[in-house]
C-alpha cells in the first residue's frame, strides 16, 4: 500500500500572521487598520493572485490536486480566484471565516463565522465544503460537534507535539496518521465520524513539521525525516501559504522571532517545494480523495474481520 500526503495551501495573505494583524501582540491591531495604514486602501491589492497562480501552474505541471483552505474573509475578497482553484480540479475546504484563534472563550463566534465561512465557499466553489483547518493549529473539543452540525467529514488541524510558541496543543500522545476522532477530543481516536488529517512531527522529539514555515526554519532534511517517518505507517499531510513563495514584506524592527518565521521567503523556499513536490511525486493527494480512500480501506478491513 503506498501512503500518501495530503498537499494542501492555506490561503492567508501575510499581514494575517499573528505578528501582523493576527493576535493581541500584532503591529496592527485589525486588517482594516493596516489597509489603510500599508496600503492606503481599504482593501487588500491582490498580492496572493500571482503567488497563487505560480502554484497552480506548479501543480499542473506536476499533475497535483491539492486542497486549498480558504478563509470566508478572503473569499469575498477574492471570489474569482475561488472559482479558478475549484475549475482547475482542486479542493475548496474552510479555514473560518476570519484568521484569528478559536477557543473556549468565543464558542459562538466560531460556530456563527463557521457557518458562513461554509456558506460563501459552496457558493463560489460550487462544491460541498467536507474539510476545516483552524487558523493558528488552535482547536477546542466542542469544535468536533461543531463540525459534525455543520456537515464537515474531517479536520486537519492537529500536530502530535506539545504546545510551542503559542502554537498547537497538547497532543503529543496523538496518532502521527489520519484517524476517526472521539467525540470532544482531538488528542483522541474515537467513532464521532470526524476525521483527523494530523501533520507530521519529527521522529523521537516530536517536533512540529510538514509546514512551509517549518521547512523554511529548519530545511528539506528535517521536512523528509518526519514526513517519511510519518509515511511508514500511513498517510500525511504538507502545507504552505502563497506569501511564503513571494517576497518578504517591508516591515522594519521586527523582534527576533518574527524575523525567524520570515527566513527564505520567496525563491529559498519555492526551490524547496519543488524539490519536495518531486521527492513525492505520485503520493500526493487532497483531503476529499484521501478520505474516500482511507474509508474504503476501512470498509475492506471491517469486511475482512467479518
């Protein structure tokens, strides 16, 4: 059986990170102050169209069907480039509605822009939106009944590691394969009919990987290692954002660690991807195809134990 990994683009613009607009600690304190105050506009200018259409022609080329995680803001925002990504053959899968955490503190607010975020999607996309991933890797158990309300099939949010940086959770004792979660757990296998898409983490430390950030930090190598590790007992998962291809914004006094998430934006790391794309070329798939593939073989093992 070959395993393979879901390619997947999670469709934020830059100024969406939490260094940028994106948590309590931002330079900006919402997108629409730094529209105004970057651009001089009251809206984005289109930076991801381009880097956009650069990995479309990338996954032509390398006959690849990713899915793409957009977030209802940036739909609206750019609902041509919806319908271009859903025309081409790719998935369309829900990020929210607006790139922020979702916890325990604003249950409603994620259920509400949840529900809209699915809405704006099937419309332009013209298809049935079955995948979520959290903005910033931050999940709440009551998110998986959520998600079963709302008529999602899976989820691909979680690393099996240990909270970092504000980052992930702790679910370090979590499969490092796709599998069906419990019904307020995502740690936790169980039979709720959700799945977990989890991205790879690295052997024995159980560091996080199978990101664009992550490669662009720490290299090919370390990328491959938990990837392959990941591989050996079943499928997984690689994701990127459109800005990491393009050029690094022009923001001066950025502290350290920002500095650090920004490193081998653009060419560094389009070589990279391709490098990558390469190495696993006839492995990669998207999160509708993977799911149907993964239940079928479940059927199949449930027919054999009969």
């Amino acid at each position: 059986m070959v395993h393979k990994i879901l390619m997947s683009v999670d469709m934020d613009e830059w100024y969406q990170c939490r260094w940028a607009t994106g948590s309590e600690y931002a330079i900006w304190p919402d997108t629409q102050t730094f529209f105004r105050e970057y651009y001089g506009t009251d809206e984005p200018i289109g930076e991801i169209i381009p880097l956009t259409e650069k990995i479309l022609h990338l996954f032509d080329e390398n006959s690849i069907t990713a899915t793409f995680f957009f977030t209802g803001e940036i739909a609206n925002y750019y609902p041509d480039l919806v319908k271009e990504i859903a025309n081409c053959g790719h998935e369309i899968a829900s990020h929210n509605y607006v790139h922020k955490d979702y916890n325990g503190e604003n249950p409603e607010e994620f259920y509400r822009n949840l529900r809209e975020s699915k809405k704006i999607l099937q419309k332009l996309s013209g298809q049935e939106i079955i995948g979520y991933r959290a903005p910033n890797s931050t999940v709440s158990g009551y998110m998986i009944q959520d998600l079963i309300k709302l008529g999602f099939k899976y989820d691909s949010s979680v690393t099996p590691t240990r909270p970092i940086m504000g980052k992930f959770g702790k679910f370090q004792n979590a499969p490092k394969n796709p599998y069906e979660l419990s019904k307020t757990d995502f740690s936790k296998p169980g039979d709720s009919g959700l799945w977990e898409f989890p991205w790879p983490a690295t052997p024995y430390f159980k560091l996080p990987s199978g990101s664009g950030i992550t490669t662009r930090i720490a290299g090919y190598h370390y990328t491959i290692a938990a990837l392959d590790h990941a591989l050996k007992t079943g499928d997984s998962v690689y994701y990127f954002h459109p800005y990491e291809i393009g050029p690094k914004p022009t923001v001066s006094n950025l502290d350290l660690k920002t500095k650090l998430f920004l490193r081998n934006l653009g060419d560094p790391y389009f070589e990279t991807l391709v490098r990558l794309i390469k190495r696993y070329s006839g492995r990669i798939s998207h999160g509708h195809d993977l799911l149907k593939e993964i239940l079928e073989r479940e059927k199949s093992l449930q027919g054999l134990l009969q």
